[in-house]
C-alpha cells in the first residue's frame, strides 16, 4: 500500500509534468522541483484558468 509521502510525491510530480508540457520552467526564479506542492498547485490552477479561457 502506498504511504502519504509517495501519494504527495506522485502528485507533485504529476503536476510538475503538467506545467513543463505548458511551458514552465521556473516560479519565482526558482526550478519547480525546489518548491512546495502547494506552489505548484496555485501556479498549475492559474496556467489551467488561462487555458480555459481561450
């Protein structure tokens, strides 16, 4: 069974394939790898908001 760290882990990562395929590379100078799930996911709502829009 999988624990919460590999959970969140998968996730994190999931979301940082998202945003590298939509063309981000770094949030606030830094890799996407150095920050919090919680970063990634506010700037993951924000390129997915502005996808939806178009």
């Amino acid at each position: 069974m999988k624990t919460a760290e590999n959970i969140l882990e998968t996730k994190r990562d999931e979301v940082i394939e998202e945003l590298v395929s939509n063309g981000v590379f770094k949030i606030d100078g830094k890799q996407l790898y150095e920050l919090p799930l919680q970063s990634l996911m506010k700037e993951y709502q924000t390129v997915d908001n502005l996808e939806t829009q178009m």
